[in-house]
C-alpha cells in the first residue's frame, strides 16, 4: 500500500491527508482536516464514527503488509463525500466542509490525462458534493464540462 499526499493548505498551511493509489485516505488524517488539525479531537470523532452502523459502514479497516500490528481504518473518496455530509455542524462547520469538498473535488475531478479517464459515475460525485457544499462556479462547471465531453467522444 503505497502513499501519496493530498494537500489541504487552504485548511491549515501544511496539512496533509496521505491517500493511497486506489483512491482511499486514511481516515485520521482526513479527519484532522475537517476537526481543524487537532488529532486528539479527530480520533475522538473517529470513535463516535465507529459507533454509529450507518458512518462506520463508510469506514474500510486494512491491514499493513508489514511493520505495524494494527490495522488502519481507510476512507475512499465516496464515503468521504458522504461523511462530509453527514458530519454534525458542531464537529464541521459549512466553510470548512466547502473547502475540503473543493479540495476533494480538485484531487479526484481533476482532467483526465492520457493514463486516467473520469467515468460518468466519479464526474456525478464530483458535481453533487461541489453543489451540496455551495454553488458551482462558472469554471468548476466548464470543468465539469469538458470532462463529460471527453468521456462522451471516447465511447
């Protein structure tokens, strides 16, 4: 399981999610974000999470292959958008939860390269978390535009 990082500077200068490449982020760390980078509060959270059967389901426990004893709980960009919404405003305040959707949405809508293509389904929950979390914006619904257009040219 390899590691990237996703950055949320427009949160907290120098914050960072480390996501894997098969889209899933750790579930503490993206959790920090939306708590404000305070990681006593964000387990905390993650602990109510795990309580509640219709959060924890959004929740993925995997297992390091080597090194640690115990396994992470992962979050993948879908749950993420569906745990943002869910969130009560006292733990996630509105311009919090526009941000992280902008950021989530700039990191997995970006335009497709020449290895990587949107499906139909991921460009969906793209608009519905950017149009949940505030009104789109002129150039986030060309964006949303043009990658529709590729994907329809291609089939």
């Amino acid at each position: 399981m390899t590691h990237s990082a996703i950055p949320f500077d427009a949160i907290s200068t120098g914050m960072l999610v480390r996501a894997t490449d098969d889209g899933h982020m750790l579930a503490l760390d993206f959790l920090s974000t939306l708590t404000g980078n305070d990681r006593k509060k964000a387990s905390q959270t993650l602990a109510r999470i795990n309580t509640r059967p219709e959060t924890a389901a959004l929740l993925t426990l995997r297992h390091p292959p080597t090194g640690r004893k115990h396994a992470r709980k992962m979050i993948s960009f879908s749950n993420a958008v569906q745990l943002l919404l869910l969130l009560p405003k006292r733990t996630v305040c509105m311009d919090v939860r526009r941000q992280v959707a902008g950021i989530l949405s700039d990191h997995y809508c970006a335009p497709p390269t020449n290895k990587q293509r949107l499906s139909l389904d991921r460009i969906g929950q793209c608009m519905e978390l950017m149009e949940r979390c505030g009104p789109l914006s002129e150039d986030e619904a060309a964006r949303f535009r043009r990658a529709i257009a590729e994907h329809m040219a291609e089939t």
